[in-house]
C-alpha cells in the first residue's frame, strides 16, 4: 500500500516533470533543457555502463536533464515493440538505442531517423573509428547512428578443468571445426556434453559463426550482399558442420536462454559454449579467472575475424529535444563517454584511441583484435540483415534444429528468407 | 412516432456512450485490421507511407492458409484445443461429481482446487517451464527428475520440444490452471437442481446411478456448453502460457497468436492484421452459434 501511493506519486511528479519541460522545449529554447533517452539498459551490467555514461553525460553537459526512457524486459524485445508503437504515433524519443547494421534499415526506409553524417565530420569520428566499421555502418552515403561499444560474437569459451579432466589443452586454439569436433567426439565418448547452446537465437548464433569459419570473412559477407550463393555446395557443407555442431549439445536447449547455456560451462556441466563477449560478465560475476578457470578464443577457423555487433543511439524524425539529442550524441561518441560505459558493460571502445590500460585483461585483447582483424557484421544480432530476414532465418534454424524439415530443406528456407529481401 | 422515441430516448440516452465507445474501439478497430489485412503492408516503409501499398484483398489470407509453416500453426492449436477441452471437462466434472455429495472440509477442497485459477498464466508458466525441462537422464530436472526419483524413468520425454505433439504438453499446465475452474460450474449446477428431484426419483425407487444418468445429468448440460465455450475462446487466444514456457522462435510451439506477434514485430502488419482476422474467424465459428442459442432461450 506505501510502496503504491509511492510509486503513484513518483510516477505523477514524473509526468508533471517531463509535460513542463516539454512545454519549455517546444516553446521555442530549441530542446537542449532535456534528453529522452530510450534503451534496454536496465539491469545488471548494462545498467552499470548507462549509470557510468550518465555521469560523463552530466559533467559534459550540465544543462541538458537526462531522462531515463529505458524499458526492461525479453533482451530489448518489449523496449522495441513499445519504440515500433512510439514510433508509429509520431512520438519518439529524443534518442534510442538499436543494434547498428541492417536491424536500422526499418527505420531508415520508413524514413524514421536521420542521417547522421555531418555529426561524424563534427565530431571526428571518422578518425576515430576503423575505417571497416564506418564502412560498415554507412548506407548509400549515409550513416544513421553512432555506435557506444563494441561486441564480438564469434567467441568459443570453454572450462579448462572440464577439458584438463579430459586431455584435451584448456588453452587450445582450433584451426579449423574438423579439429574441434575431434575433441568434441572424445568429450561426447567420455559422457560430458561436448557443446551447450539455448534457445533460437543462440543457434543462429552458432550458425553464424559457423558459416563464418567455414566460408571465411569474403564469403560470409557475401552471404548479406548477394555474391555469395545460399544453394551453393560451399553453404551445404557449411550446414552439415553446423548440423554436427548441434549433434553435441544437450537436448533441453529450446528452454534454456543464454545465460543457463553458459551457467553449464561454468558449472562444468558442458565444456564449450559460443556465446558473445558479454558472456564473461557471467563467468566473472562467480569469481571465475580469465585464462585459468576458463578460457575465451575465437571459434574455430575464424582467427582474425572479429563478428561484430554494436549498440548504437539515433536521432528520430521529429525527436522533441534535437539539442538534447545531439549533446547524448556527443557524450556516447567521446573518449571519456566510451571508456566509462565500457569499462562497466565490459564491452569495447568503437574509438581506436582508448587508453587499453583503462580496461580489464581480455577487454584489452578483444581491443587488439578489433584494431588488427577483419571485421564482418553478425546476423543474430542484427547488424547483418534486416529484422524481418533475421526472423525468417531463426524459424528455418528452429525447424530444423527440431527436426522438422532436413538440411535440403533447410538450406532452401535459407535461400527465400534472405532472396525476400 | 414521438411517443415511442421518448420512450426510447432515455435508455438510448443511457447507451449511447458505451455504444459508441464499443463501437469504435471494438467493432471500428476490427473494421481497420480487416482493411489491413486486405493490404500489402509488409515493411515499416509502407506503414509510413514513404512507399506505395494497395490492396490486395484476399492474398495474405491464401498465402498463411498454404504456408506449410501456418498450417503447422494451426494444427497445434487444433491439438491443444482438443486436448485442454478434454482434460479440464473430465477433471472438473469429476471433482465437481466428487464434492458433490456434501462432505467433511469440502470447503477446503474447493479452494485447493479452485486456487491455480488465482495464478497468472504468465506465473505458472515459469514454473513449468522448469517442470517440462526436457533434459533426460543425467541433465534431468523437473518432472523428468521426479519420474526417476519415484523409478518411472521410461516414462521421461522432451516435453513440448517435440515436433509433432510438443504443444499437448503445454496443455498440461492449462489444465492444471482451469480444471477448478470448470469444477465450480458443475458443482453451482448440482447445486442449482432442486432437492425436490432427487427425493422424487429415490421414492420412484431409482438407484443412485439412475438418479444421476437421468436426473442430475441432463440439467448440466447447459453448464456443460457454457464451460466449453469459456474454455474453447480461451484455448484459441492462448498466447501468455505459452510465450512463458516457450520461446516466439521455437518452431514446435508455434500458434497463430505467436505468429502474429512475430508478423508485428518484423513489420509486416498485413500479415499480423490476416492472422489476427483467422483467429477472431475461429472464436466466431465457436461462440456465434452459443450465443444465438442462449438468445433463443431467453425469447
């Protein structure tokens, strides 16, 4: 009953707030008194590296009020069917995050957010980021958000005790996935399970990655731009090797979500899970040691190959506070707004300039690797293709990965999900 | 003429608020989605109007119904209909049959069975998505644990990950949910049937089991359409249940409702506005004619 009446006042002094400072921007300051800013940031160590940025974004700016538009739930499924709704009334927020890459080209093609190039040439940040990232991000000319951290997805963590117990050298790299399943094979033969993946979209992650290591970064990228043939015999073989991969996991994987799938390496239940960087925040969170308890290499046959995803802010069409909006653009484009959100996501800099002595020891490797490596955009987290072919692909995967419909099937779902479009 | 318009006119006056609220946000927006429906609208562009859309009336309607992928949809909520239909009728009706004859602490038994119904769909289903882990053997937990706890390991199985009859698995848990529910209607219709006709049937000298096939029965027959109905249009809008133990993307619980949200949220509003139109087709088909029948009633 307190906590209600509370809550009921917290919410009503909220609303008057926000309407008085709306009226404030819409009468003619230009909106820079305030910043609706919209994510999935709000728990854990996302919640931690937006607490961390605010900070910046409140010494950078002290005259512009942050107002937090986060929406929790379903890894940012609820906060982005509430932006579609918002977005569809013409009431956007000032800013919101998404993934960068093609998840943006909805929006982009409804004519929903701005073109953000004269903001890289304002504040540099073609210097700053890799050139293979800009290129990445821009489309016909244009580039439509700016990118705060950076993920890699093509990342094989495993146990090392579990494969010690087992002779197999806890710090192995693979050259290639016919050298991993080898060692898959002995781990299956010695009743441990060989490979732990969850739910759709961490088999489609696991397909990615696969296809990666087995067409290389040319054909992968090919893949999303139409040079690279979805019925040809390179993708049917890379198909099988995923149907092998999936042959080694544990078969309670549709009820899991990504963490329980990583909670089984870490407990020892299963050696080896691909999963993206954010995983070690699991394995740290439980006191686990970064090249001792476990360790974290690229998946097989993808060495210097960093599969990027990025979160990144927007300007809508018709945001209330443009201002606000461009002065958050600013702070997550900075070196001081970089470093603090991603020593606290555990994620990295897209900035090349970051000072690695600022971050944790496999941040600083990740860091090498995305300044060295070829960088190709990942599917599964919607840098690669559009929303409706990612969903597309993730029914074929799990129809298959459920056995109903074989890897002819399969691979024709494939070539229709991403010829659609 | 005048004489009954002021008749009519104070009720009407009465009305005319909530009418007109019904009228737009029900029946005016199930207008707007079947108009969408009948449209192109597959991308974000398209609802922004940045690129052209037509009409193309009855196309999205034949493309779900032919898609493999829809009718596989469809057969699962045939096959969960069916199955939390037949399961929470019988398991009501018999606790309703068994508490019926009144007896000690009945008043306890009521609300143990009647209490899963207080639980949010969304609640029991991260229970039970524990409870039908489909982990075996030596990954088991939940029921599959429980099953080789008590030595009935060949009756473990993967639950709803299976392909062709995963979704009867879910069944279970609605059942669970709704079998009280059904029990306190039958048990409100034994109760509703005068005394007078038992006492009439005992002294013609009827057993207890003539008693119930030819007296009790057959006046719980209403309450028996009446169950079947709530039942029937809450299985077809099943959603919650199973979003909560599965996942929008596993292909072996897919239902019409969990495609529409998947159509939504890759903004292919047609096809969302289609799918939303078969299913309120289906409820139609179930409670149109149970409501023509209780208005004939009634006249």
């Amino acid at each position: 009953m307190v906590a209600g009446s509370v809550i009921a006042a917290l919410s009503l002094s909220a609303c008057s707030g926000s309407s008085n400072n709306e009226g404030g921007g819409g009468g003619g300051e230009g909106g820079s008194d305030e910043v609706e800013v919209f994510t999935w940031w709000a728990a854990g160590s996302e919640k931690a590296g937006l607490d961390a940025l605010v900070g910046v974004f409140d010494e950078q700016h002290p005259e512009t009020e942050f107002v937090n538009g986060a929406v929790a739930g379903g890894a940012g499924s609820a906060a982005k069917d509430l932006l579609q709704s918002r977005l569809q009334a013409s009431d956007p927020p000032d800013t919101f995050q998404a993934h960068a890459g093609a998840e943006l080209q909805d929006y982009i093609n409804a004519g929903q957010i701005e073109d953000l190039s004269s903001l890289y040439d304002e504040f540099d940040l073609r210097e700053a980021f890799p050139a293979d990232l800009v290129d990445r991000l821009t489309q016909d000319g244009k580039i439509y958000s700016i990118p705060s951290n950076i993920h890699r997805a093509n990342m094989l963590w495993s146990n090392s005790a579990v494969l010690q117990d087992n002779g197999i050298d806890p710090n192995r790299t693979y050259n290639s996935l016919d050298e991993w399943f080898e060692d898959l094979d002995a781990l299956q033969d010695a009743g441990v399970t060989p490979l732990s993946v969850a739910t759709a979209w961490t088999q489609v992650h696991l397909l990615e990655t696969i296809l990666l290591s087995d067409l290389g970064a040319e054909g992968y990228n090919g893949l999303w731009d139409g040079t690279t043939d979805w019925e040809s015999s390179e993708v049917t073989a890379a198909l099988e090797d995923f149907e092998r991969a999936m042959s080694y996991t544990n078969s309670d994987r549709d009820g899991l979500d990504w963490p329980e799938a990583t909670q089984m390496v870490i407990d020892g239940n299963a050696a080896f899970n691909v999963m993206g960087d954010w995983a070690i925040a699991a394995f740290e969170e439980q006191g686990k040691e970064y090249g001792t308890d476990f360790a974290a290499v690229p998946v097989p046959g993808t060495d210097g190959v960093f599969d990027f995803l990025a979160d990144s802010f927007t300007l809508p069409v018709g945001a209330p506070h443009p201002e606000g909006a461009h002065a958050w653009l600013e702070t997550i484009s900075s070196l001081e707004g970089q470093t603090a959100f991603n020593a606290a996501k555990g994620s990295i800099p897209a900035r090349t300039d970051a000072d690695p002595a600022d971050f944790s020891e496999y941040q600083q490797s990740a860091m090498e690797s995305f300044g060295q490596d070829t960088i190709v955009s990942s599917l599964a987290h919607g840098a690669a293709a559009p929303v409706a072919t990612l969903n597309a692909i993730t029914d074929a995967t799990s129809k298959f990965t459920t056995g109903a419909s074989d890897l002819d099937a399969f691979q024709s779902e494939l070539a229709a999900a991403t010829a659609a479009n | 003429m005048t004489k009954a318009l002021k008749r009519a006119g104070a009720p009407l006056l009465l009305l005319a608020p909530s009418l007109i609220l019904v009228g737009i946000f029900v029946y005016g927006l199930i207008a707007v989605n079947f108009g969408t429906s009948a449209t192109d609208i597959h991308t974000a562009a398209q609802t922004t109007g940045r690129e052209p859309s037509g009409t193309v009336w009855f196309d999205n309607y034949l493309d779900l119904l032919g898609s493999e992928a829809f009718q596989h949809s469809l057969k699962n909520l045939l096959l969960y209909t069916v199955l939390f239909l037949a399961g929470t009728l019988l398991i009501g009706f018999v606790w309703a049959w068994l508490l019926e004859s009144p007896i000690k602490g009945e008043g306890i038994f009521r609300a143990v069975y009647l209490f899963p119904m207080a639980v949010s769909f969304v609640a029991s289903g991260v229970v039970w998505r524990w409870l039908l882990n489909s982990g075996q053997d030596e990954s088991a937990t939940g029921l599959n644990r429980l099953f080789q706890m008590v030595g009935l390991d060949f009756m473990q199985n993967n639950w709803w990950n299976n392909v062709d009859y995963g979704i009867t698995a879910i069944a279970i848990p609605a059942i669970w949910q709704l079998s009280g529910y059904v029990m306190a209607l039958f048990l409100a219709g034994f109760r509703g049937i005068p005394y007078e006709l038992r006492e009439a049937a005992r002294v013609d000298g009827a057993t207890t089991w003539q008693l119930y096939r030819h007296v009790l029965f057959p006046q719980l027959s209403p309450i028996a359409l009446s169950a079947l109905i709530i039942i029937g249009h809450m299985s077809l809008k099943s959603f919650d249940l199973i979003m909560s133990i599965s996942k929008p993307a596993n292909y072996q619980t897919k239902v019409p409702a969990v495609d529409m949200y998947i159509f939504k949220s890759s903004f292919d509003y047609a096809n969302a506005a289609a799918v939303g139109s078969i299913l309120l087709v289906i409820v139609a088909l179930v409670v149109v004619p149970y409501l023509i029948r209780t208005n004939r009633k009634e006249k």
